[in-house]
C-alpha cells in the first residue's frame, strides 16, 4: 500500500501546470498557416485580378484606337474578247538590195550620182575609161561595112554563076565575125557605164574620181524601200494556226507607238532541226520609207479571236512565291450597323497580257472591284477607302496591240 505524501502531490501539481502549455501549441499553429494561407489567396487574387483588368484596359484602349482606312484605287474585273496574238522577235529585210558593182576593170572617169539620192532604174552612175574600146569598136564597124561589100558582090556573082558558092560563105563568115566583133565591144562598153539596176536609195559612195576598179569593186549600195520584209521565227507547236495572209503587226523601237501592218506572204516549209522553229516572212508597204532593212521589229500575227475572258490591269495582281492574288474590295457592316470596305486577298491565275490588262481565272467574276494600285500596303481584311484620283495611265497602252 502506497501512502502519498505532500511532497508527491506538489510535485504532480507542478507536473500537470507544465504539462497544459504544451496541449495549446497545435491550435496556435493552425491559426497560423490558415492566416498565411488566406493572405497569399489574396495576395494571388490580387495579382490575377490586376492582370485580367489590365488586358482589359490594354483591349478596350487598341479596340478605340483602329488605323484609319488605306486609300487605294480599284478598278472594275472587265469580262472581254481579247485579239488572239502571236508574238515573236524578227528583223527587217529589203524586198530589193545589192551592192552596185563593176563586171570588168577600169578607171573611174566619171561619177554621175549623188550619195543617199533616188535614182530610177537604168540610170547611169558610174563612166569607166572606154575610149580603147570605142576604139575597136569603130575598127569592127569598118570591117563589118567592108565584108558586108564583098559579101553583096559575091551573092550577085553567084547568082549569075560568075563566082562559086564557096566565095559567098566565105564572105559571110568574115561578114559575121565582123558582126560578133561589134557586139563584144558593144557589151564591153555597156558593162564600163554601171546603171541602177532597178528604183530605189542609193547609199554611201564607196569610189573616187580616177580610181582605177577591180572587177567586183562595191561601188555604192542601191536599195529598194517601197516595201520590205519582216523575218521571223515561230515555235513548230504554232505551226497550225499560221496561215499565208494573215495580217501582222510590226513594232520597232525607232517608231515608239506607231504599227507597221503587212501579211504573211511565206512560211518556210521546213522546220529547223536545231531550234525546232518555223522561218515566217510577212511582206509590209513602206511608202514613207520609215523601215530600214537591218531593224529590229517585234512582230504580232492576230489570229482568230478566243472566247471571252476575265481581265484586270497589269498592276492589280500580287506575285509571290505562294501564288497570284488580288484584293477584292467588299462592303461590310460593322458592330454599330455602318457600312464599310474591306479588302478580301483572292488567289486568281494569271495568263496573257494584253494591252496594260492581264487575263485572270479564279473566285472573281465580271463586275468585281479590285486593288490597281495601293495593294502593297494592304493585308487580307484591311478596311479600305477608294481613292478620288484615277489610276495612273498603263505604259503598255501607249501603243496598238
């Protein structure tokens, strides 16, 4: 049996004293984290709240400040029958061309032309020393007159049976070569007066007063303007829609703007086996003489109209390694009912270009609005304002087609 003492019951006293401190402990800590926690929900809603105002603000101040509409010029999508044309490179030939020169040797006695002057056909230009050859020609006279004599006696003889048949021939063999005599000098002092084979501008004069001329020596050059030819090549896959009479339209870069017209006179029947090209030849009138044989032309056969087309000006597509577009401008009504032009990017295909205008295919129809000028500052869905001022004129309509 256990008897309990003072001492025992001040000590358990003191025990339990120390002992109810240290049961409070846990409830303080959890009082502490839950402050904590409630602090940091604030702290975490705060910043988020911050952040959703924020976006807020930064969204309703870009939604007020919208860029003003880009001014560009449009132009309509034109449904059209283009010509149907061939184009190809060529150059210009004289119908008439050569250089005038000398058949045989001499000295230059005589220059009967002025350089770049028309001269008509036969004309003399040029007199070469003949007087040995008037000479001969005079000797030759003589003696044809004099075997011309005996042959006359000799006939009359013959037929009276006063002289044999043999005398006659013989008489008339030098009658002949007297004859002969004649005509080779003749010949020989018409080839010594060179004369303009046919009409046409003589060119620089190649001669001097007293040269002495080589047989072949180019005297001048005598060419024929009132027509030319136009030499061209065309690819073999064109060769069935070519035809002779066929009209042609020359261009060359003498006469910007101005268009020479002519038919196709000749197609070379053969094809090149090097460069698979048709040889074309068009005939063209040159009354002003404006062509000149050695232009360079670009030539244009028109062939048999297509069917219609879409079209718009060269400026209005995009060309980008993605493909071709345009923007089509179209209205559309904003959030407060307003009306306002938009920019749509359509992708077309491009094709021929015709006179400042470029054949299209795609999602535009006859009609459409599109950018001609301005589009490099657009993007798709840009809103847009038409300009008052006309689009700038097509360099590419300043001449025929």
């Amino acid at each position: 049996m256990t008897i309990s003492t003072d001492t025992d019951l001040h000590e358990r006293t003191v025990y339990e004293k120390k002992e109810k401190p240290a049961r409070a402990r846990p409830v303080r800590r959890k009082l502490w984290f839950s402050i904590v926690a409630l602090l940091l929900a604030l702290l975490v809603g705060g910043i988020y709240g911050f952040n959703q105002f924020r976006d807020h603000m930064i969204a309703q101040f870009f939604a007020g400040m919208k860029p003003p509409p880009i001014t560009v010029s449009v132009a309509e999508v034109k449904s059209e029958v283009l010509p149907h044309l061939l184009t190809a490179v060529g150059d210009v030939v004289a119908v008439h061309q050569v250089d005038v020169t000398t058949d045989v040797s001499g000295r230059v006695v005589k220059i009967m032309f002025e350089p770049g002057t028309h001269v008509k056909s036969g004309e003399p230009l040029v007199q070469l020393f003949d007087d040995p050859d008037i000479g001969d020609l005079q000797s030759y006279e003589a003696q044809a007159r004099g075997a011309e004599l005996a042959l006359d006696r000799s006939k009359a003889l013959a037929i009276r049976q006063f002289g044999p048949q043999a005398t006659v021939d013989q008489n008339q063999a030098v009658y002949d070569q007297a004859r002969a005599g004649i005509a080779k000098e003749q010949a020989i002092i018409s080839q010594k007066l060179i004369r303009a084979p046919f009409e046409g501008e003589l060119g620089v004069r190649h001669v001097e007063l007293g040269q002495f001329l080589s047989a072949g020596t180019q005297i001048v050059t005598l060419t024929d303007l009132s027509q030319v030819y136009v030499n061209f090549t065309i690819p073999e896959k064109q060769r069935a829609v070519l035809k002779v009479g066929q009209t042609v339209r020359i261009n060359v870069d003498a006469y910007p703007g101005r268009a020479f017209i002519g038919k196709i006179t000749t197609i070379e029947p053969q094809i090149s086996t090097d460069t698979r090209n048709i040889r074309v030849q068009a005939t063209i009138d040159n009354p002003d003489h404006a062509l000149k044989p050695g232009m360079f032309a670009t030539t244009t056969v028109v062939l048999p109209p297509l069917p219609a087309v879409l079209t718009v000006p060269e400026t209005a597509p995009d060309y980008t390694l993605y493909g071709d577009s345009v923007f089509v401008v179209k209205p559309e009504k904003d959030a407060t009912g307003k009306t306002k032009l938009i920019a749509e990017r359509t992708y077309v295909r491009t094709g021929e270009h015709v006179a400042g205008r470029v054949v299209v295919s795609g999602d535009v129809k006859p009609g459409d609005k599109v950018v001609a000028v301005g589009q490099l500052k657009l993007q798709g869905g840009a809103e847009v304002a038409i300009s008052s001022d006309p689009p700038p004129p097509i360099p590419a309509q300043a001449g025929p087609y």
